[in-house]
C-alpha cells in the first residue's frame, strides 16, 4: 500500500504535468517560472544578511530547490510541447 505522502505527491506532479500539458501558450508556465525565481531571489536576499550556519545552509538549498524547480519546468513544458518556451 502506498503512504498518503506518497499518493500527494504523485498527485501533485499528475496535476503539473496535466497542467503544462495543457498550457499550449506557455503562460501559466511563465508565470510558475517566475513564481519559483521570485521566490529564489528572495532567498537569496536572506543570505545576505547575518545567519546562523543551519539557516544559511537550509536558505541555500532553497534557493537551489526553486532554480531546479525553474529548469525543471522549463524542460517538461519544452518536452511535451516540442518547442522552445516562447518569451
């Protein structure tokens, strides 16, 4: 039997996939782009100020999720449309 996180997340990346599938257009995946570099940023912003190791380490690969998170989306959206995401 599968855990319920389990089933969430599968669900969640069924929802994802449905919806760059879906966004012929490539706007709502732009605006997840930006979504995850606006978040990005602001983690980064947080770097700079005075953290503790733990919270810059932690800060840090937020900020590498959300990039991933970034070229990730990009790649599925480009995959299954077979184009580049248009600007």
């Amino acid at each position: 039997m599968t855990n319920p996180l389990e089933q969430t997340v599968f669900a969640d990346l069924a929802h994802i996939e449905k919806t760059l599938t879906d966004d012929l257009s490539g706007e709502r995946t732009r605006a997840m782009l930006g979504y995850f570099d606006d978040a990005a940023q602001t983690s980064e912003q947080h770097l700079q100020t005075a953290l503790p190791d733990t919270e810059r380490q932690l800060t840090s690969q937020l900020v590498e999720g959300f990039r991933a998170s970034q070229r990730i989306v990009r790649h599925v959206w480009e995959s299954i449309h077979s184009a580049s995401l248009p600007a």
